[in-house]
C-alpha cells in the first residue's frame, strides 16, 4: 500500500470503493498510475471531464481567469458567470439560470422552484413532486428523498416528505397520482443513468408532457448525467422533442470543476426573488469560464461526432460473446454482460481501461472527444474481457 493509499484510509470518510490505483498525471483520454501505467479513460470522471485531462482550450480559460478574478460573492457581477447565463439560455431557449455547486444541488434548486411556483399558483398544498422508481437525483436528503430507489433511503430517514415514486413506462399510474395528489412537478431523467442506463420511451415523455401541460404541473428534467452533449444533443430532452420548465445539469458542464445550473422556462422565470435561493460558490469565475470553453464548442459539428462514436461503439458490440445487450444514447452507455459487472471492470483495469458499472451493467461514460483509434483500443479490451 502507498503512502497516499495509508493516509486516505486513515483520514477520509470511507464513502468509496477505491481502486487499488493512484493516478497522477493525463493527458485526453490518457491516464497514468505511480507505476507509471497507463490507462484509457472511459469514465471521464463519471462524465465529468467532457474533453478529457487538461484539455488545452478549457486549462487556458481556467489558468487565465485564475489570475484575473477566482472568486466574488454573488453581491457584486462578475462576467463569466453572466455570459455563461446567456449561453446557456441562447442554446436552450430557457429564460434564467441560477448556479451552484453540484448535481444534487441544481436539483434542490428546482425542487424549491416548482414548490414556490405552485404555492404561488394554486395554493401552498401543492407541494408534492412525483419522481421515478429506479431515478437517481442526488445524495442530500431531499435529493434522495426524490430519488425512486429504497436501498438508498433505508439508513437515512426520515427524509424530506412530498415525494412519490412511479413506474416508468405506466402513465396511468402517473396520472392516477396526479389525481390523488396536490402536485407541484413531475421530475425525470430521460435515461435512467445510476438506475442502469435505461432510456425512456419517447411514447411516455410525450405523455408526462402533455400531462404537466393540461393540469399545470411543472415538467423537470434531470440533465445532471445526461446533459452537456453526453447523448449527441446539447441536452437529452431535445433527443425526445419536449419542452421542460426547468432542467437541471452539472457533471460534463465544468468540464472538471464543481458547477451546477438550474435553468428555468417562462413559467417560472422570476419566480425567485432576492433572498430566496443563494450558494457561496455558485456561478464562480473560475468554474464559469471553464465551462464558457467547454459549453461554447458544443455545437451541431461536434454534437454529430459524438452520434458516430455512440453508432461505432454499438455496432462494435453487436453480437459479442458474453454481451447481453447495450443500452443508452450517445456516449453515455450500458453494456449488460453474462460476467458480474464488477468483475468485468476489474479486468479492464488490469489490461488499461477504465469503466464504471451501472446497476448489474458495466457503464462507459468517455470524454466526448475521446480519438477513434483510442476508442477502438478501449473496445478491443472490452470485447476481449468479456
């Protein structure tokens, strides 16, 4: 055991699984270990690092802003953080952003935007959420309260009341729910990511839509995983056609640093007033101008790229041995093997290659400019290990 190793499992709170491996250095889709090994990344951080390790454009925008301006409190402007604001909205054509810091808390920023909204529109009992069965949205307790698993909630109650669960593909059951319940919003993932990487249908977003249109109800979208090109679409709603009140991201959109966006529609566009939502770090500079330079080259050219990487990547999986099925959209994919899933990681790791699991699946989450031929290295060990 290194020094590094003895000294995280002495004084770090044992919350992770780690690896045997401490990596140092990378460049891309490359990564290096102590030994000096090298690995290719085909987690990306849990899509974190869009376009790989220190990428050039985004370490120049990060380094320059670091020796400018790192950090102001939101009582005073500051320019990454509004030109940010307006990308994000240009692309989207939502109407306002609030930033902070992670996942779990974009999306308490739209919970507490669709229950003011509600309370304002029809009355403080309108205050119920309904979520997923097998979604995840984040690990605070009102984020998993919101999330549709139990085994994430058993060691952790009470959580946050207001929250019901349905079945995925059943709108009856949605809409049953929505005649029992005083609801605010409707929150999903349009692939189910830490649930296995599960797509739904366009057949039953369509209808969770027009559901939310006829009674009033906000539709929310959990961009957390899936957004920020991960799927071949700036975000994975414009995959489906639908029209969201409020989306939440973070993960890929700092391309390595801690940022999260709430991006709120026109309902709810000034529903927030001074004093009702803050976050210390968010919409920081530095944070802010690295996502400029990651969120500003995702345009149609390269969102088309990442669809030719997700077709290569499915059409090399087909008909494997030991390959059940593959699931997903863009580079954001579940491959379900005949091994453990654990143990095909495992494997990987030892021949070079990086994975993540999803449920019983083994996940691939790579950098979106992740070369081919690298690409096709990583699949080669794939297909070999299972």
């Amino acid at each position: 055991m290194s020094q590094i190793q003895a000294l995280d499992q002495t004084y770090i709170a044992r919350t992770y699984g780690r690896f045997p491996v401490e990596l140092v250095s990378g460049k891309g889709s490359i990564v290096k270990d102590t030994e000096g090994k090298t690995y290719i990344d085909m987690g990306s951080g849990i899509g974190v690092t869009a376009f790989g390790i220190a990428d050039d454009a985004w370490q120049k925008a990060v380094t320059d802003q670091l020796g400018t301006l790192q950090h102001m409190s939101n009582l005073y402007y500051t320019e990454p953080c509004a030109r940010l604001a307006e990308l994000l909205c240009k692309k989207t054509g939502m109407k306002k952003v609030f930033f902070s810091n992670s996942g779990a808390e974009s999306n308490e920023c739209a919970i507490k935007a669709a229950r003011k909204y509600a309370a304002e529109a029809k009355g403080p009992e309108y205050s119920t959420i309904i979520t997923l069965k097998n979604s995840f949205h984040g690990r605070t307790l009102t984020t998993l309260a919101a999330t549709g698993q139990e085994h994430y909630h058993e060691l952790f109650q009470p959580l946050t009341p207001g929250f019901v669960h349905t079945e995925a593909e059943n709108i009856q059951e949605l809409q049953d729910l929505v005649k029992t319940h005083k609801v605010a919003g409707i929150l999903v993932e349009c692939i189910q990511g830490e649930g296995g990487v599960i797509p739904l249908s366009e057949a039953y977003l369509t209808a969770v839509q027009k559901v939310c249109q006829e009674q009033d109800i906000l539709l929310m979208i959990d961009e957390v995983q899936t957004g920020n090109g991960r799927t071949g679409q700036l975000y994975a709603y414009m995959n489906y056609g639908l029209k969201p009140d409020i989306v939440s991201t973070a993960k890929g959109l700092g391309g390595g640093l801690p940022l999260g966006a709430t991006l709120l529609g026109e309902k709810v566009q000034d529903v927030f007033q001074p004093g009702d939502h803050g976050s210390t770090f968010g919409g920081n500079p530095v944070c802010c101008a690295g996502a400029l330079s990651i969120l500003s080259r995702l345009d149609d050219e390269f969102l088309a790229s990442v669809k030719a990487k997700s077709e290569y990547i499915f059409d090399s999986l087909k008909d494997v041995p030991g390959v059940k099925s593959v699931t997903g959209l863009g580079l954001m994919i579940g491959i379900e093997t005949e091994k453990p899933a654990g143990e095909v990681v495992r494997a990987c790791l030892e021949k070079g290659v990086l994975c993540l699991t999803a449920k019983n699946k083994v996940r691939l989450l790579p950098a979106l400019n992740i070369p081919m031929d690298v690409l096709a290295q990583a699949l080669a060990v794939i297909k070999e290990t299972v």
